[in-house]
C-alpha cells in the first residue's frame, strides 16, 4: 500500500503489463486500491464500480456505472449503496435499472427483504416520469401502496388506472381489503357485477349512491338487480324508490311487486307501484288497490278502477261490500254495475241508501223489473220523493199503468202526477204524428188513383186495314158507352179472314 505511487508511475509509463489481469487478481485479494488504480487505467469502469463501492467511495462509484453503463453494475452499485444505507445513490442507481421490466422484480425483492419500503416508493415515484416507463413500475407501484401506504394509491390508480395491469392490482387490492379501490377497479375494467357484489358486501366502506345506481344499470346478472333491492331495503330504504326509478325499464315488474308484498312493504315503493301502473298489469293493479283499501283513499281507488280494469273485478267488489267506509261499498255497487250485475248493485245501494246511485244503476241496467222494484222499495220505505225522482231518472224503463196503480195504492197521486202527465203528452204527441202520417199516406195513395195507368202521348193506330176507321169520339167515350165496332163486309167476303 506504500508503493501505490510507484505503481501508478509504473502504469503511466510506456509497458508491456497485462494491467487488466493483475487487476482482477487485486480485487480478488481484497486489493481494492491498487485495483482501483488498475481498472482505472485500463478504463474497465464495470469493475472500476465495483471496486469503489467496496472502498466505499459511493458517488465515484455512480459515476463509474454511468460510463460503464451496463445494468449489472447499476445493480451492483445500487444494492451496495441501500445495505450502506445510501439511498439517495441507490435511487439514482435504481432509475437506470427500473426501466427494464425484467429487473425490476429483483429490485423490489431486495428493497422489501430488508425492510425499506418507504424509500422504494420514493424510487419508483421518481421513475414514473421517464420516457421509458413501463405498465410494470406502475403496477408494482399500486401493489406497495396497498400495502404500505394506502392513502396514496386511490389517488395513483384515479391518475394511472389506463396504465397498471389490473388484473394484478385487483388480487393486491382484495388481499388488501381495499374495498373502495377494488370497486373503482372492477369498474374500470368492466367487471360490473364484481363491482356491485362488492359494494353490498360492505356497504359501510365502499358503498357509494351515485356509483351505484350507475354501475347496476350495466350488470349482466339480472339477479343482482333484486339483490340489490333487497339491499337496499335493509341499509337504505329511503334511497329504494330512486334505485327502482333506475331499474324500471329492466325490472319485471310483477316479481318485484310480489317480492315487496311478500316481505310487507309495498307501501313504502308506492312512488314506484304508481309509476308503472300505466303497463296495466294485474299484480300491480291489485296490489295498489290494496294499498288505497289500506290507507283508505276512496278517491285514488275509484281513479285507479276507472283508468286500469286488469283486475279481479268480483273479488274486489265482494271485498269492498263488507268494508265499514259507505264510499268503500259504493265503489263496490260500481264494479258489480261495471260486471253487469245490476241487482247486486242495486240491492247494495239500497241497502246504504245512495238513492241517486241505484237509480242510476236501474236506468243503465235497461231492466224494467229491477226499475220498479225499486219505485215499489221507495214506497214501502215511505219515500215519495225519491219516487218522484225516480220517475224521470228511470223514465224510460217504467210503465205508465204500474206507476198509475203504485200512485193510487199508495195514496201519492200527487207525485206520480208529473210522470202521468209527461206520459199523457208523450203519447199525445206520438198520436198526433200518427195522424198526420196517415193523413200524407191517404193523400199519396189518392194522387197515385188519380194518374193514367199509360203516361205521356196515347199511342194509336195510324193506318189500319183499308176501308177500315174508328169511330169518331170513339176512344173519348166511357166505357160502358164503347160499341164494338162492326167489321167491313169485305172480311168476311174472302178479305183478311178467308172463308168462314
């Protein structure tokens, strides 16, 4: 070690010395200066690194793997100077060998094996800006995030989703239980139903509204979507009604009305029920019928009969006969009506004494007996103004001679009296129009006597047999007055008729 001088005047000067060989053999005895001064000759800067780096001399020896330049002596150089605890060289060392993805396994490997997690995120932070990043350094990148900083690798993967495999992330994400990253992977990757059976698996963590309602739209599994209503009703049924706005141009409608009746809250969908009430589907129909019985809502059931009729008219109606509302068993009296069962309609409107509405009813019904039945319940019941009312409601259906006879049984000539005049009118009027039709018939049939049976000139014989004229006045005569015109001679003389 005292003669290094002398060895580096030796080199300088013109010889003949295998320098490289001598070299190596002082590196191999741990002769790490002359070696130095050796590589450093020869310019053998791979070695000359390596040499440095045993001398501890760090910077040189960066300097030594930029002009060697080879990625075996970057590496070299690099993992001596993180077991030296050098990082800021091993990180400029390291951004030469991270660009090729085949290393960088190793490197991650030997950084993580002796614990220095944090200075190999910094290391591939840096290298993510160079021209020859790779899809590997960002992918590895995620996977140390969802291992050792976790707040960091939502924001990467919001910035660099397009360019990590994501496959590979997936699997660090869900070791990671990272639940919300692992969503917003699946998504990116097109992984729908993944994504929303994670979401329901653990709603506290990763759960998201918007996110949600967008990504079930684009499940493959149409079950989800009524996993997702049961969801739904368990952790957010104020939020049900607009996930099912959503869903409703997918949804069949009468599995997830029947669902919501099975488990005994239809009412809180009402919004939903009422939106697709227009299919006019039966389960629906019924099941927002029974909702309106429920809330006793008259009005909005009498609506939803009149504008949706697929539905079990009779056992509605048989419901509704016995409900303790009156206006529940008048809309009852209308269905049997709208079934044509006008007694039944009749017989339940007489009963709650909606006297407008049965003679209504017996009027549509067109039933003459059921119209006087019930003029004769008006006088058994001793009232004489429904039965007067009653006889120009049911005008039509009556007859003049039962009406004539209730009124004088009943001793109420006075309020059948307007019907019997009205009658005695109407058929007033219909036998003065008779007459005057038989007086236009009796006048038609008597012009029709009066004309010739042949119209126009009367055609007559203009030339005859000779000799042969009629009569004068012949044709002008009436005829019991005609004669029979005698024949000339000369026809029976061998004229026109030959011998008789």
């Amino acid at each position: 070690r005292d003669r290094l001088a002398d060895l580096e005047e030796f080199i300088s000067s013109p010889n003949i010395a295998q320098i490289q060989q001598v070299g190596d053999r002082c590196y191999d005895e741990g002769l790490y200066e002359p070696a130095r001064i050796l590589y450093n000759n020869v310019s053998n800067y791979a070695r000359l690194a390596s040499t440095l780096v045993h001398l501890g001399e760090y910077q040189a020896a960066v300097d030594g793997a930029r002009k060697a330049n080879s990625t075996k002596t970057w590496k070299e150089v690099c993992f001596a100077c993180v077991e030296a605890g050098e990082f800021r060289m091993a990180q400029m060392c390291g951004l030469h060998i991270v660009v090729h993805a085949d290393e960088l396994e190793e490197l991650i490997n030997f950084y993580q094996s002796r614990g220095f997690f944090q200075e190999l995120i910094q290391l591939l932070e840096a290298a993510l800006g160079l021209e020859r990043a790779h899809m590997g350094m960002f992918t590895e990148l995620a996977i140390l995030y969802s291992k050792y900083n976790t707040p960091k690798m939502r924001e990467h993967l919001e910035l660099f989703w397009s360019r990590v495999n994501i496959p590979k992330v997936l699997r660090a994400a869900e070791q990671a239980h990272l639940w919300p990253e692992l969503v917003f992977l699946y998504d990116k990757y097109e992984e729908y139903d993944n994504a929303i059976q994670t979401m329901m698996a653990h709603p506290t963590q990763c759960w998201k509204e918007a996110m949600f309602k967008d990504i079930i739209t684009k499940v493959a599994n149409i079950e989800l979507y009524y996993r997702a209503l049961s969801h739904y009703l368990e952790f957010k049924p104020m939020l049900l009604n607009d996930l099912l706005l959503v869903l409703t141009p997918r949804l069949d409608h009468t599995r997830a009305v029947g669902y919501f009746q099975k488990v005994g809250q239809l009412s809180l969908v009402l919004p939903y029920v009422k939106s697709v009430q227009s299919h006019n589907n039966k389960v629906i129909n019924e099941a927002l019928n029974n909702i309106y019985i429920e809330n006793e809502d008259y009005d909005s059931l009498r609506d939803s009969i009149d504008s949706f009729n697929n539905f079990d008219n009779i056992a509605l109606a048989q419901r509704l006969e016995k409900h303790e509302l009156i206006e529940f068993r008048r809309i009852a009296a209308y269905l049997f009506k709208m079934n044509n069962r006008w007694k039944q309609a009749v017989e339940l409107c007489k009963k709650d004494h909606l006297y407008k509405d049965a003679m209504e009813y017996a009027a549509e019904s067109r039933n003459t007996d059921i119209s006087e039945d019930l003029m004769s319940w008006f006088l058994d019941n001793e009232n004489y103004e429904s039965f007067a009312a009653g006889t120009f409601v049911m005008y039509d259906m009556l007859r003049p001679d039962v009406i004539l006879e209730l009124g004088w049984r009943h001793n109420i000539m006075d309020f059948a009296m307007p019907y019997l005049i009205q009658c005695v009118r109407e058929y007033t009027l219909k036998v003065d129009k008779l007459e005057v039709s038989d007086e236009t018939r009796t006048k038609e049939a008597e012009t029709n006597n009066q004309q010739p049976l042949v119209l126009g000139e009367q055609l007559m014989i203009t030339s005859g047999p000779a000799g042969y004229s009629p009569m004068p006045g012949m044709y002008n005569m009436p005829p019991q007055q005609q004669q029979p015109q005698q024949m000339p001679q000369q026809l029976y003389n061998g004229g026109y008729m030959g011998t008789m």
